[in-house]
C-alpha cells in the first residue's frame, strides 16, 4: 500500500542536509522509483542499480510530465533534480507537496554543484532530504546488497602494478579485510572518497596522478584527511629522498618495495589497529598543512582561507576547487578539475560557475584565477 492509503512512507534520514556527509544507504523496501532530471544517462544509470532489485523506474526530463507520472505511478521515492528546464526543481517539489495525491512521499532533491543556502531552500520547498549526486550515486550503487564489513576493516590498495596487487591479496587473504582496487592515481582519488576506507596502501609510482600528488590531495579534502596512509614505494634512496619526502608528507607509514610478507601484514595491521582516538592525536600532533600562493593562504588541516589576512568562508565545493587550484604550479586542465573535484562529473559549465563563484568569494581586485586554453591558474 502507499502512504497516501494509510501506510507509512519509506524513513529517510532527515539529517542528512549538507555537502560533504558518509554515504547515504537508501531505505529498503523500496518497489516504485521516479527519476525527474533532464539528463539521460543518469536516469539510466537508477534504473541500473535499482531494477535488478526489483524496483521499478519510471524516469522523465519534464517537470509537469514528472508531476503527472507521481499521481498515477504512486512511487515510494522521488529522486528530483535541482535543474530542469521548463520548471525549477525547487518549484516541483512544492507543487508536489501541494497535491494531495503526491504530497507524503519522500522526495531527494539532488544536485551537481552546491550553494551553501541549497539545502534550506530544498528542504522549505519540500523535499525530504538534499544531497549531491554523487552522494546518492553511491547510496543507489549500494541499494540491496548485504552491508559491508564493518569500515575498520575497509582497506584501498592505490597500485597499477598487477603483480603487486596479486602479492597483497594473497599476504591479507587471511586477515578478513575488505580489499578494494584502483590502478591509477585519479580513480583512487575517488575510491576514497566514496568508501570512506579505514587505511589507503599508495603507491608512489602511479600512471595520471602520481603518489605524491595523491597523498597531497587526500589529506586536503575533508572527508580523507583523516584516513591513514602506508606509502609504498620502489625508490632507491641512497640519496635520502624518501627520508626528505616523508618528512614533508608525514605518512602514517612507508615501506620499500620488494617487501616481505610478514613485514607487510605487521605494519598494515598495526595501522588498523590504532584506536580512532590515536589517530586523531596522532593527526593533531602534526603540523598544519598549510598551502600559499600570493595572497591567498589555504589551511587543509582547518579547513581555513585567509585572503591578505582576512578570513574568507567558502562552500565545500569551492574549498575542494580552491585546494586544486593552489596545490599545482601548474594550470590544471578542465578534464583534472572534473576528475579530481567533481567525481562523476562531466559538464565543464559547472567548473566555470565554480571558478567565477570562487573569484567573487576571494574578493581580490586582480583577477587570483587566470583561464589558459582549457584550464585554469591560480595567481594568488
């Protein structure tokens, strides 16, 4: 039965209203799902997860033959675009609360870039809950699997070489652990951020974004920073660069390869053995990770900017735009911003809303980011 004949709707968790959260999991149970977004792929991509479960998806890109679809198809849940083209995501999800046909059942209103009022707004306009979509592309990725192992024992091994991956599953087939891939540098970046794991094996020498630059990034983003890292690396260092490296990067660990078997094991479950509390102290005893550049000062470990001096606040998505720009010298191309801040992103528009967003919070009188070809520079 639906909620608009007696029965309770599908619970959702209402807390979940702001940018950077844990992976969502949806309520199960589910039978009838409406997709509303003008974007193609991504109803596919519901429809996808959710029919081998046995949920059926309607899907449309039009705000009125959406409102239509909900009265007669009576979905347990509505997933709502913020963007659509001949209504606003926000004003259908008011006319959906409006209608007596449509107004008890659940609706996520999801977007690709966020605005720190969007929550608010989604949430007064009706909608149950608001979340990027990448936050729910994990929740629907998820929907009606067994529940992971618990996240302590979570772990992300960033290495593109096969035979050293082969070597590390067979070393920890007996520890019980949860191992997860990724063979290169930008698809570990987004591994990371979606699993959220308990410890990350990275390896220095990785095609796309190499170690270092990988290890720079998970530690600036807020939802990673915490995450301990064993490096690995096939470095000589007879000249004492990895000593110079690692004290620069401050890993949790490092260990040279080829290495050991009981070695390897030992130190992986040493770092899963420290409690969270260690960990956090053993965070805080570090030096802030503090990039500059001009006038510009980013505190990764605060999550801070200062511009000449004075505070500047910025949305989480224009900290994580902001952090890409300053750790390059370089200008980063389009293509790596959608990659590394973006995942799942594929429109540069939302780049370049981003980037003019970001000049106006900065408030400097010269331009801090400078366009170049297909990419973007920050002066400082």
């Amino acid at each position: 039965m639906h909620p608009t004949t007696g029965s309770r709707a599908p619970k959702i968790d209402d807390a979940w209203s702001s940018f950077l959260r844990k992976p969502l999991r949806l309520p199960p149970g589910l039978k009838r799902v409406l997709v509303i977004d003008d974007d193609e792929s991504y109803r596919r991509f519901v429809s996808r997860c959710l029919e081998p479960r046995g949920v059926t998806v309607k899907g449309t890109a039009a705000a009125k033959e959406g409102l239509a679809i909900a009265r007669a198809f009576r979905p347990d849940l509505i997933i709502l675009d913020w963007v659509l083209k001949e209504m606003s995501g926000e004003n259908l999800a008011r006319l959906l609360r409006m209608d007596a046909a449509t107004k008890a059942i659940p609706t996520i209103m999801i977007s690709a870039v966020v605005e720190p009022d969007d929550a608010p707004r989604a949430r007064a306009a009706g909608a149950h809950l608001f979340m990027t979509k990448e936050q729910i592309r994990t929740a629907l990725n998820s929907y009606g699997r067994p529940d992971a192992r618990p996240s302590s024992r979570r772990v992300l091994v960033i290495e593109d070489d096969a035979g050293t991956q082969d070597f590390i599953r067979c070393v920890l087939a007996s520890s019980e652990l949860e191992l997860s891939f990724a063979a290169d540098g930008r698809s570990g970046l987004q591994a990371a951020r979606a699993s959220e794991p308990s410890l990350i094996l990275l390896d220095l020498g990785l095609p796309c974004l190499n170690g270092v630059d990988v290890f720079k990034l998970l530690k600036l983003d807020p939802t990673t920073k915490r995450i301990p890292i064993l490096l690995m690396t096939a470095m000589v260092d007879s000249s004492g660069a990895m000593d110079s490296l690692v004290e620069t990067l401050h890993p949790n660990d490092y260990i040279h390869k080829p290495f050991g078997a009981e070695e390897f094991a030992a130190r992986v479950k040493r770092l899963l053995a420290s409690p969270p509390e260690e960990r956090a102290e053993a965070a805080a005893s570090r030096p802030d990770l503090v990039l500059e550049r001009g006038r510009i000062r980013l505190n990764a470990t605060r999550n801070e900017v200062t511009v000449e001096g004075r505070p500047v606040k910025l949305t989480p998505q224009l900290f994580v735009l902001l952090r890409l720009l300053i750790a390059h010298q370089e200008a980063v191309s389009l293509d790596r911003l959608l990659a590394e801040g973006w995942p799942n992103g594929s429109d540069p528009n939302a780049v370049k809303q981003a980037v003019k967003r970001l000049r106006d919070a900065l408030a400097l009188s010269a331009d801090p980011v400078v366009a170049t070809g297909r990419g973007y520079k920050l002066i400082g």
